[in-house]
C-alpha cells in the first residue's frame, strides 16, 4: 500500500511505510484497499484524520 503520490509513484511502500498507515488505511478507506492508487487518493483526502505516522508518510516527511 503505498502513501505520497510522489513518493510512490512507481515504487511499492516499504515495510515501513506499510507499518505506519495499515491500520489508517484499514480504518479509513477500507472499500479502496487492494487497489494501491485508489488508497493513496482516499488518504490524501483524509490527511487531516490520519495518525501523526502515517501523516507524515504520507505528506512526505
């Protein structure tokens, strides 16, 4: 499952990453998951509900 749009654009997320957002992404944009870009578009819009990990993963920090 991959975050930032730039960060992962070509690339998997790493197991880091994955740590970082499972849980958000399970949570918050259940109907998106497996499709990784559709994840991604659901977290961006959801940035301000995301837990402070995986808001930083996601806003590149």
């Amino acid at each position: 499952m991959g975050m930032a749009a730039d960060a992962y654009a070509d690339d998997p997320a790493t197991p880091q990453q994955v740590a970082a957002c499972k849980a958000d992404a399970l949570r918050l944009c259940p109907l998106d998951i497996p499709d990784t870009r559709q994840v991604e578009a659901c977290m961006q819009r959801k940035v301000t509900r995301l837990s402070p990990a995986c808001r930083d993963t996601v806003q590149g920090k």
